[in-house]
C-alpha cells in the first residue's frame, strides 16, 4: 500500500454561523491523484480551505507528510510543500504571464529545465510569455493557475474544478498534462467532469453532508452504476 501522504481525522470546520465538514476523515496517498467528489454543497472546496489554512478546522486533525498542521498559518502550510489552485484560479490579471509565474518562486528564480517542462504541457504559457494574464482566455488562465502551483516541485497540489467551463480541446490537453504531472506529484483534485477523473484518478472519496461517505479506487467506483447512483444520484458517464 503507498504511504500516507495527508491524513484528515474527524475535521470539522465553522463557516461563522454554519457548520460545513462535520466530521471528515480523508486519506490521500502519496504519488498519483485522488479525487474528491460530491453534490454542490457537499463541502468539497471547504475541505481543500481546511487543508490549506484558508479556514481553520473547529475540531479534529489535518496531518500532512507526518506533521500536525491543523492551525499552522497558510504561508506556512505553502513552505511545507503545499499548493492550492482555487476554482477562481485567482492569478494577478494584470501582471503578465512571466510574472504571475516568477511571483510563484519563493526564491524568485525558476529553474530553467522546469520551465521547458512546465511549456512542455502548456505550450500557450510560452506563446503569451510576456502578455497579460487577464487578456488570456479561460483556458490558458487555468493553465497559468496550474503553472504557478507547480512552477517549484511539490509534495502536494489542491486543484478545485479545474475544467469548469473549458472547450473540450482544452480538457484533453490538461487530460494529458495532468497524466504526466502525476507521476511526480500527489494531487488532490475536486472535479465534476467525470470523464476527466475517470480517466486519471487513483483513489476516490466521495462527499455528502459534509462527510466522507465512500472511499476506494477510482476504477471501482467508475465499473460500479449502482453505486454511482447511490452515491451521487447519476452514473460518471451521465456527465462527461
């Protein structure tokens, strides 16, 4: 079995007045992907926050790569070894590619043979090099979202819905991408295109109510409709 790379036990988190995770417990192996998903409103984003230090759980234990980090601040969490790429994708409009990337090194320098690497899944990034981000489409700003996280090597890369709102093309691409980053980085991806994670997750937890209610394999879970239907109300292949 491969080892634990991040451990949630009994997390709950407070949104002021209302109770989101109530209780979750959530194992993400290291190398490869597990996806996390659920209904809107299952608390799936909320979990990624958690983890990340955007929202503090109210109870229960976040351990990642064998150290407690339940309250330690979000900088902190990011030095570990973390990143997160939010649905917004929150990259600085303004600033031209290069520079949302450049402002992603801690050192402030990026090591060449990564760059290639990084243009070698994203071939617009070099292209757009010097040009604002916010002129970019929705598809090459998820592209500078996803370089940024990964512009240093990670232990652990949060992705919330990377494909909301792509063309098909774009998805293939970042189908193809995601397959190689894999290899050398863990992923934690919340997604809604079912074909997108079928084809690249490992290990699955689904969410309900702001609780784990179904952890596994990926290709169990995508082999099994009444499950499917059970779990999510639809079949994977209903929504691709």
């Amino acid at each position: 079995m491969s080892e634990t790379l991040l451990q949630l036990t009994g997390v709950h988190t407070h949104i002021g007045e209302y109770h989101i995770l109530q209780g979750v417990d959530l194992t993400v192996p290291k190398d490869g992907i597990t996806v996390l998903l659920g209904r809107n409103g299952a608390g799936k984003t909320t979990t990624l926050r958690t983890i990340m230090g955007l929202w503090h759980a109210s109870r229960g234990s976040v351990s990642f790569n064998g150290s407690d980090i339940t309250q330690a601040p979000t900088p902190d969490i990011s030095c570990a070894g973390i990143a997160y790429v939010p649905e917004s994708m929150g990259i600085f409009s303004d600033l031209t590619v290069r520079e949302n990337l450049y402002l992603a090194a801690r050192q402030g320098e990026i090591d060449e043979k990564r760059l290639e690497w990084i243009f070698g899944f994203f071939a617009a990034l070099k292209k757009f090099w010097n040009q604002p981000a916010g002129t970019l489409s929705g598809g090459q700003k998820q592209m500078v979202a996803i370089a940024r996280a990964i512009v240093e090597p990670r232990k652990l890369i949060l992705i919330d819905e990377p494909t909301k709102g792509l063309a098909p093309a774009i998805i293939q691409g970042m189908i193809a991408a995601f397959r190689e980053l894999k290899a050398t980085e863990t992923i934690l991806l919340v997604e809604q295109n079912f074909n997108f994670v079928c084809s690249l997750g490992d290990t699955v937890a689904v969410m309900d109510g702001g609780r784990i209610v179904h952890s596994g394999m990926m290709s169990e879970l995508a082999e099994n409709r009444d499950r499917q239907h059970k779990l999510l109300g639809l079949s994977l292949d209903s929504h691709q």
